[in-house]
C-alpha cells in the first residue's frame, strides 16, 4: 500500500509509477505535471521505469493558471 496525494491507496510495493499515473487519468506526455515520491521529483523519463516499495509516498502536482 502507498500514500497518494495524502490519501491510502491500493497501489502495491513493485508496481510502476506510469501504472499509478495511468489510472488517475495521467499519461507520461501530460504538461504541467511533476511527481514526487517520498520527497525526490521523479522525472518524466523515469516513470514508466520507477517502481513504488511498499509505504512510499506519492504526490502528483499539476500546474494552474490564474492569479
């Protein structure tokens, strides 16, 4: 099980990060998104290669405009 965004997920140890992202609706060509997996961004070229252990936490940041 992982933490993501704040929240427990069902996510298990050993499963990729791209997999995680996919189901909420993120895909690995998404602008203005960063991830950080226990505190270290992970860079877009990393994620369909990052695999989660079990605990970690997970945080996916999008960009907005406005002001």
């Amino acid at each position: 099980m992982i933490t993501l965004n704040g929240e427990r997920s069902e996510a298990g140890a050993g499963e990729r990060l791209a997999e995680v992202l996919a189901r909420m609706g993120v895909q690995g060509d998404a602008r203005g998104v960063a991830v950080a997996v226990d505190g270290e961004v992970v860079a877009r070229a990393d994620w369909e290669h990052h695999e989660l252990r079990e605990g970690a936490r997970v945080e996916v940041l999008t960009a907005m405009q406005g002001g």
